[in-house]
C-alpha cells in the first residue's frame, strides 16, 4: 500500500498523509495549545434530491463551489474527551507535529494526519481540524478539501473491460525512433520533453478506451459505476434507498420481480431487505364491537341544538357503569368526560332521544356552540360480563379520521381494534375467523331498462333497495362487522444506523408494497448497529495439562532410538556408558522457597488491576483458617498473588494448604487527621398511615420543622422531622435507641406543638428502624480521587462500605458503631474482590550452601562463568542434586545459591535445615569399554557428553540440555532400574494473536 499525501491523487487502496497548518486570525503560523480533534468527512451526492449544501474552497485568489446533500464523518483523530494532539502530551496523541521539513528548517503549526482510508469510498473528501490556540481562549477551525480517486484493478469485477497497464506507453515507447532518445548534449531536453508529451498522450488514450471499454457496463447493474447507478435506476423509474452503493445495485437488479410481488407480504420483506432494513413482524388486528353498548356523535350544526336521536334504542332508565358522555370543544381536539346530569334518554315509538341540559349541574352550565361535538356510550342490551364490556371499550377505535373533517361515511365509534396475541383475544373473540354475512354498504333506487316492458313498472321505479356492491357506500354506512379480520396492520422493521432519512424511506416502502386497502395503524422502529466485534480472549483455567507431543522411552537400554546393527542383546548401548555418577558434595545447609503464593483458580489477578507499585497500595486480607490476617501481595499472575511476608502478618509453617476466604482491595489514598461522627439513620414508619398527605415542614428545608411526639414508653420525646422519604416513611433525628423498636404511640405537630397533624397516641404502631453508620470529614474524595459508592474506609482494623456522599469530602460508611472521633486516620480502599476463596501454597526452590561450590567445581555455564568454558564434566547439566531420596535438576548456579527443580517441598521462606548430595555425572564414552563389541552401521557419534548436542545422527530428534536431565531425574525419582520404562510426557500450549491496525501495521505476540 503506497502513502500518498492529498495532493499526490491518493487512490482508496492507498495510505493517505493529510498535512495542515494552524495559523491565527492574521495567517501567522503557530503551535497551539491543543489540537483537539481532525475529522475527515466524505461528501455525498444525491442526485435526486433537491435539498443541497454547499462549501466554498479557496485555491490561491479562485474561490470554487462544491454542492453536496451531507458530509459523513468516516473518521476521527481524537474525542471530545481525548484530544488529537497536547502540547502537555505529545507522547499520545493522534497525530504528528512536523518540526523540521526535509532541508531541516524549523516548522510551527505543521502537522500530519495518516488515514488508511478502509472501505471507504472514491469521491471529494474533507478534512476539519479544530484547535485551542491558548489554554483559556475559544476553539478555533478550519478545513481542506481533496479528492480520493478510485483503483478500478482493484475493485473492478470484470478487468477485461479494462485498458492494460502500460499498453499507450509501451506503443509510443516502441515507435519513437531512437534518434529522438538520445541527448546531443548534456543540456538537451528533448527526449525528456517527449516522453512527458508521450505519457500525457497515453493517460488520454487509456482514458478514452476505457470509456469505450466501458460502455457495456453502463447497462449492468454489477459493474456500473456508482455515480451512474441513479440513472440506470431510472429506466425503471426506481427510487433508490439507503446511502449504499451496494445495496442500490441489488435493487436495480430486483426491481422487477420485486414490482411482480407488490401488495403481498413477500414483496414487502424483499423491498425492505433490498433497501438495507429487517422485515421484523406484521400483526394484522381483528376488529370487535361491544354487544351490548354503542357510541354515537353528533356535531352540533345550530347553537339552539339541543336534541339529537340515536342510532339504537336505549334501554333506560341510564345505566350509570354503562354510561358515558363526552364533549369536544370547537378550538380543542380532545373529548371531556362531563356529568350524566347534562343528559337525557328519552324512548318513544322505537327510537331513543337524548336531550341535552345546559345548567343541568348547578354553577357549571355547558352550553353547545357551532361545531363543538358530544359523544355518548349507553346500553343497548343486558351486560353478560362488564370486566370484558370495559375492556372492549377501552381498545383503540379502528377509524382514526377526525370526524370533523369527514362527512361520508360517518366516523365509526364503536368497531375497535385487538392483536391476535392479546391476552384477552380468546375471551372476547370466541370464534376467530375471517367470515361474515355480506355488508349493506347502503341503498340504491330500483331502476328497469327503458327497453323492457314490465308489469307495473311505475310501481317499482324508484324504489329503493340494500346495495352489496362498496361503490354505492353512503354517508351513513356503518361496518357491521363484530369480530374479524379488519385491514389495520401494524409493522415492526429493525433499520441499521437509524437516523430520520431513513425512518422516512422505511415508510415510503411500506406504504408502497402493502395491499391497497390496508391500513396502517402503526410503523414500529428499532435501530441496529453492526459493527465488527473482536471476540474476547478466553482464560482457560486446567488442573491437568494433558497433550502428548511424542513418548520418549527412557530406559537403561536404548538410550537414543538408534539400535546397533547387533543381535548380540549384551552388545546394546546403555545409558551408564555415557556417564559415571560420584558424590561430588555432600552436607548439611539451607534450602528455601522463593515466595509464598495465594492461588485463586476463579481470578485472573493479572488482568484485575492489582496496584503493586509499591506494595503498600494494597491490602490482601484473608478472613478464615490459621493465616487470618493482613498482608500486601505483588507480582499479579493468572490465578496467583506473591504474599509479601510480614505485611504485617506472616504465613506460619508448615502451610496449612485448607480453603479459606478472603477480600483484595487497592489503596486509593489515606488520611491521617479524618473526623467521624457517629450518626446513625432513624426512619419511623406505620404501614396503614399516609405520611406524605400531611402538610409537613421538612428540617432540611425550614429550621422550625415538624415534630414526631412518642408519647410513652422509654423513648418518649419529641423529635424533629428532618425528611420524608416516597417510601411512605420519615427520617427522624436523635432518636437515642440503637436498635429497631416497635408499637410506639405517637402524634406528629407542627413545630409549635399547637396544631396536631396526625395523632396516634392511643392506637398507634409506629416503628422506628435504626441503620447503624458514621459520617467521615476527610480530604476532597470525589474530585481528587475518584472515590465512588461502595469502596471503603479502613478505620483501625474494620473496613466500613461507603453507601452515600453528603458532599465530596464528606461521606457516610454503613456499620460504624465506635462513637464521635476526631483526627484519626484512615485509608480509603476500592475492593477488588469480596469473599473470594483461595488457598496458601509455595513457589521455586533453591538451596544456599556455605560453600562456593560454583567455583569449587568449576562450574563452566553457571552465573559467573569463564569466558571460555572447557571440554569437562563440570557443567551444570552434569550435577543432580539428592535431597531426602529425591533427585533435583539445577536450573542455576550463583555462588553459594542453587536453584532447583523437581518434586515440590514446602521448605518455607525462611529456610528450613536439610542433608544433601551434589552428584556429578562424568561424560564417558562408550569406547572406552573395550569389552564390548559395536557396529556402527547405524550410529555417528559427534561428541559424548550430557549438554543435549545429538549423539547419534543427525535423524534422532533433539533434545534441550534441560531435558536430558528432566529424563535422569524422573527415572531416579521413580526408582528406575534395569530396563525399566518411564514414559516423559511434556505438553505446551499458547494462545498467539495478531493485530492488524488501522494504519497497516500488524502486530503479532502469544500469550
């Protein structure tokens, strides 16, 4: 990927340098204070919309005009929060000052910005840079414009429409004779002159036959170039949706068996997926009315209106939880419920008349103006079940139209709307099918053709008659229906990146492919994000690492996997022909283990944040078994903490290996002259009184607040009042109990004790709940140190959990009980972890001797080494070391210290006395036994000795010097003798990763 800067035609495949200057309001150039963020924006064009922006760029004195519908931020160098760059931090920021330019003068206010521009789009771009001149002055901004070209090798899907690379170039380089190649002399500039004239030729020609090329494509959906891609679309008078080029070409290609489908719910999914958004779900509701009440509503069309006849008969007198009237007001759009006085239900001759009473409720008369509206709801017939008669009249009216600006047919009150997947639906429709008896949709007078000659025909002409047919509707047609399918549908569709534009095309669409008389009641949208998410890296914990890379049989025979030519069996290679074994010290010392360790196999503690610089920033306490006490731990691994030993307490030995749990926390900071105050929480409460509709006076609000009075038993008195809580209860102060109390008898007063609000002195059961806590004044918490809720205050030897801040240097902590105190110190912690379970157990083993047995046995590869070791049996892979019948390998040798390897011994920190052997294994070859007799057919022996060189060829798989002995040791350690097999079994696993950033570098590491 070539780097480019923005006047070098950068192309999308490439990395992009975008260079700016800040200057100041005379065109100085100056280093800012901060740069606090550098945006590039690309420009996007719609060219079927009519609504534009536009930006004006200046190129020396041209200033040009670029129109655009958006500009979409693709990228950002620095937040809000972070700045791009800081004058005070250079170390991490974003982007780069430019101090010198390539001749080595001195730059102020340069600075380089590289964008890797990953799938992002050929077009015009800008960059927007904004920055703080001064730490105390305004922000500043500016911007520059350029042009991303496309690489059409690279994102072409048919390169055959492609002009080769080079073709125009090598052409003219072939036919320039050769004559106008060559300089006369050292100043002749023609050839130069012509092959820059030759070039500039070629890119013309290579454009032009890529046009040509290319005319093809202009028809194909695939290929087209985006540009293009709105009117190739508009062959098909297609609107395209979304902002994705991709997305527009699936449309294009669709767009005809997607019309094919229009008005079915297939064609609805594919509209909207081919558009970028996620057909969710369609609910299609059913309609019901109320049997056995109904709605009418009547504009009032003469202010001396005042009766109006129903569409039902009545059954009166008024049934009052079936009766409702509702008054609509000229200048509002909402009904009132108003008293059933203002009405009157009158039945005569099958016909019911409702009669309205102006003054009918003293002092509120509601006379009716021009286009004010009543509503009414009576009975019609016996309620079976009124909780489903209210529940039928509380569902959403199915007719949306307002009535006043409808005339036919009239708006339809009591046909209601219900979901298939309502609670009720089974109840209220009992029998869900989509089949009704025909609808009257109104009447239409009886005509005959002039032509026919019928009996009576004057009789019949001009009669009327019920009308099946929906273009004969009028203005009184009510849907008869009672329970079915109505044509109200509502729609939930997910939309990515959901912003308004796009609620809007969702709409459009919708609207666009459902059935024509469908109706949508609502269009539910939820936004979506899908965005590329790094999966998290995966801690797995075993107990037993089992895999098998190869077995290497270790035996007294056969000590590589080299057989002799031989079936002599007393002519095989055994392991003492390499090696013959001496006591090279033995004595009584020290041996010791490096650390104490808490292992923890459910916390990772490298990646939990443990403060250990310097070990006092934290605090392990482990609350249970014979090493309860406080320490401070160091070296955070995966499931392991170093204990750092008299901090202050000590792990006693030896270990007591049982479970025992603990808390970690990290200091956060500490003081030493903290005041506590005990002031515990005293809430009163009584679970059938109403506190809150008691004018009360709050003492946080008013110094002479109301008072709670107990008026016998031990804690009779009088206390304020300091707060009412939504809880019903009250928060009271110097209550002097310290535990909960209960059935107190009380009165609550004003603050004078003249005007009793509540009393309870006789039948009350007041009870006061008391929350033990203490109130710190300490340094600023919240601002300085980020102290929060729920980190705690180590006060003496007790952590108290902070539960409130009055203020941020003042903060209350649960469970304090030690009374008032003044310049105390304190350490405020923020726990890790709480009641974790661990287990104490040691790590590393080394062995100090009180001689220098390194020089005394001349050590050639311990820590202080010669500079040009010897050909001997003194390195450190020729030594076990023998304690208590086990074999320890040496894995490093300072001095008078050992370190070892091999089964694990508790030997404690602080040493514990052992016996010990230091045995030297002496390289012998196995030429030196002359009494027996070899074939070396199939062995090459290079050189004999136990530092891991192959002693046989070169087909043998090699071994570490490590391991040579690892397999002497386990075979001693197992009691090895003869030809007895031991199995070594080693297994390694890693986790490796790569990171690929955005700028191109990929950086790689295991885990």
């Amino acid at each position: 990927m070539a780097i480019k800067k923005i006047t070098e035609e950068p192309k999308i495949t490439d990395t992009i340098e975008i260079d700016f200057v800040i200057t100041d309001d005379s065109g100085i150039e100056i280093d800012p204070y901060r740069v606090d963020v550098v945006v590039v924006y690309f420009i996007a064009r719609d060219f079927t919309s009519d609504t534009y922006n536009k930006l004006d760029e200046t190129v020396g004195e041209v200033v040009t005009t670029m129109f655009y519908t958006d500009a979409i931020p693709v990228y950002s160098f620095g937040t809000s929060e972070v700045p791009a760059w800081h004058s005070a931090d250079t170390d991490n920021a974003f982007i780069t000052k430019n101090d010198y330019d390539e001749d080595g003068n001195v730059l102020v206010g340069n600075f380089t910005a590289v964008w890797n521009p990953k799938l992002a789009r050929e077009g015009d771009y800008f960059v927007c840079y904004t920055w703080t001149p001064l730490p105390d002055s305004p922000k500043e901004s500016s911007y520059i414009g350029f042009i991303v070209y496309g690489d059409t090798p690279a994102t072409t899907s048919l390169p055959s429409h492609q002009t080769a690379n080079g073709k125009y170039e090598k052409l003219l380089e072939a036919y320039l004779p050769e004559m106008y190649k060559l300089r006369l002399i050292e100043t002749d500039l023609t050839p130069d002159v012509l092959d820059r004239f030759h070039k500039a030729v070629a890119k013309g020609f290579t454009t032009t036959e890529d046009l040509a090329n290319q005319l093809i494509d202009l028809m194909d959906a695939n290929v087209c170039h985006e540009a293009f891609l709105p009117y190739l679309s508009n062959l098909f008078r297609l609107k395209l949706r979304s902002d994705d080029p991709t997305l527009w070409r699936r449309q294009i290609k669709t767009a005809i068996p997607t019309y094919k489908k229009k008005g079915t719910l297939n064609g609805l999914k594919d509209s909207l997926s081919s558009a970028g958004i996620t057909f969710q779900s369609l609910t299609q509701y059913w309609q019901v009315v109320s049997k056995s009440t109904w709605v009418d509503s009547f504009i009032i069309d003469d202010e001396d209106q005042t009766e109006f006849t129903l569409s039902k008969l009545a059954i009166l007198p008024i049934d009052t939880a079936n009766f409702e009237l509702y008054v609509r007001y000229h200048d509002t759009e909402d009904y009132v419920l108003v008293a059933n006085d203002y009405a009157e239900l009158t039945n005569s001759e099958g016909i019911t008349t409702l009669t309205w009473i102006t003054d009918a409720v003293i002092g509120e008369p509601i006379p009716l103006e021009i286009n004010d509206v009543i509503k009414v709801v009576y009975k019609i017939k016996t309620v079976v079940n009124q909780s489903i008669e209210n529940y039928i009249r509380s569902l959403p009216v199915s007719d949306k139209r307002d009535e006043l600006l409808v005339s036919n047919p009239q708006k339809n009150w009591n046909v209601k709307l219900i979901s298939p997947d309502d609670a009720m639906f089974s109840t209220i429709v009992s029998t869900a099918h989509p089949f009704h008896h025909p609808i009257i949709w109104g009447r239409v007078r009886t005509e005959f053709a002039y032509s026919e000659n019928v009996y009576n025909m004057d009789e019949y002409n001009g009669s009327l008659r019920d009308s099946n047919y929906p273009c004969d509707i009028d203005k009184s047609f009510l849907d008869s229906c009672t329970a079915c399918l109505s044509s109200t549908i509502a729609i939930d569709v997910e939309i990515e990146h959901l912003s308004n534009d796009r609620i809007v095309e969702a709409s459009e669409i919708i609207k666009d492919n459902i059935p024509f008389h469908a109706q949508i009641d609502s269009i539910n949208y939820s936004g979506a994000v899908n965005e590329y998410v790094v999966p998290p890296t995966e801690d797995i914990e075993l107990l037993i690492f089992f895999s098998m890379n190869e077995n290497i049989l270790i035996g007294q025979n056969d000590f590589t996997r080299a057989i002799p030519n031989s079936t002599d069996t007393s002519a095989m290679l055994k392991r003492n022909m390499l090696s013959t074994s001496s006591t090279a010290v033995s004595s009584t010392d020290n041996a010791f283990n490096d650390e104490i360790v808490l292992f923890a196999p459910n916390y990772n503690f490298s990646s939990l944040g443990v403060d250990v610089e310097p070990n006092t920033q934290n605090l392990l306490q482990i609350l249970s078994g014979p090493n309860t006490g406080t320490y401070n731990v160091d070296t955070p691994g995966t499931n392991t903490l170093k204990i750092v030993p008299g901090s202050p307490d000590t792990i006693p030995f030896p270990l007591n290996t049982a479970a025992f749990t603990f808390n970690l926390s990290n200091e956060i900071t500490s003081d030493l002259s903290a005041n506590i105050t005990q002031d515990d929480l005293y809430v009163f409460s009584e679970s059938d009184q109403d506190f809150l509709e008691l004018d009360l006076v709050r003492e946080i609000d008013s110094a002479t607040p109301s008072l709670l009075i107990v008026t016998t038993g031990i804690y009779a008195g009088s206390y304020n009042i300091y707060d009412s809580r939504p809880d019903n209860s009250l928060i009271i102060t110097n209550f002097p109990a310290t535990a909960n109390v209960s059935n107190l008898k009380y009165r609550i007063t004003n603050n004078t004790d003249t005007n009793t609000l509540l009393n309870r002195s006789t039948n009350g059961e007041g009870r006061v709940v008391v929350t033990r806590r203490g109130r710190v004044s300490t340094i600023d918490l919240q601002d300085d140190w980020l102290v929060k809720t729920n980190d705690y205050i180590r006060y003496l030897t007790t952590d108290y959990r902070i539960t409130e801040f009055v203020d941020a240097s003042t903060v209350y902590i649960s469970g304090y009980t030690s009374g008032t105190v003044a310049g105390v110190p304190i350490v405020v912690y923020n726990r890790l972890i709480t009641q974790g379970t661990g287990y104490v157990d040691v790590r590393g083993m080394y062995l100090t001797t009180g001689v220098d047995y390194e020089v005394a046995l001349d050590i050639q590869n311990g820590s202080n080494a010669p500079l040009t070791p010897v050909e001997s049996s003194s390195f450190i892979e020729n030594f076990l070391v023998l304690i208590d019948s086990n074999y320890y390998i040496i894995t490093g040798w300072d001095g008078t210290r050992i370190d070892l390897s091999g089964p694990k011994s508790a030997w404690g920190i602080a040493g514990t006395s052992v016996s010990y052997q230091i045995l030297q294994y002496d390289n012998v070859s196995p030429m030196d036994h002359t009494s027996q007799q070899y074939d070396h057919e199939l062995v090459t022996f290079q050189r004999i000795d136990r530092r891991g060189n192959e002693p046989v060829t070169y087909a043998t798989e090699s071994l570490s010097m490590y391991q040579q002995m690892m397999l002497g040791s386990a075979a001693l350690n197992n009691g090895v003798s003869g030809n007895e097999v031991i199995e070594n079994i080693q297994t390694n696993e890693s986790v490796s990763f790569s990171i690929e950033w955005d700028d191109g570098t990929i950086e790689e590491g295991h885990i």
